[in-house]
C-alpha cells in the first residue's frame, strides 16, 4: 500500500490562488552599474548622453531658473562682501 504526498502545485490549484511570476522586479540600469567592475563603469559613465528633447515652455523655464541662480549667487556674493568691510 503506497500513498502519494500531494504535490505543491495541487495545493495552489485547490486553494483557487493564482501563481504569480516569483522572477525579481526588472532592475533599472543605474542599479545595474553598482555591480560593474571599474573599467566597465568608466566606458559606461564615459559615454556621452543625448540632449534631451524639451518644449520651448521647458526651455524657456530652465533657462529663467539658471537667470534666477545667477541673480542670487550674486546678491550672496554682494551681501558677504559688503559685510566684510
């Protein structure tokens, strides 16, 4: 007289639960750099990238933030200057 054990996947088809995919979530590319070796990060780092494809709206706004940055730099500049005196 033999029985058998049942089987795992028995179990999940009895039990009305569905398999799910048990693979890892796809892992981005930067994460993928932390496992290069040194000279495969310096010819992955060392290539270079395309310039992005923005509206005239996007352009127009980065380039009012790099007026902006400027524009305070040199009142941060002024300030500390005249408080040297």
């Amino acid at each position: 007289m033999t029985t058998e054990a049942p089987i795992m996947n028995d179990a999940h088809q009895d039990s009305g639960i569905q398999e799910q995919d048990l693979q890892p979530p796809e892992r981005f590319k930067d994460e993928q750099v932390t496992h290069l070796e040194r000279g495969q990060l310096v010819a992955e780092t060392s290539r270079p990238v395309p310039r992005a494809a923005l509206s005239a709206r996007a352009a127009a706004g980065l380039w009012a933030l790099r007026a902006f940055a400027v524009l305070v730099s040199l009142m941060v500049i002024y300030t500390f200057i005249s408080q040297l005196h």
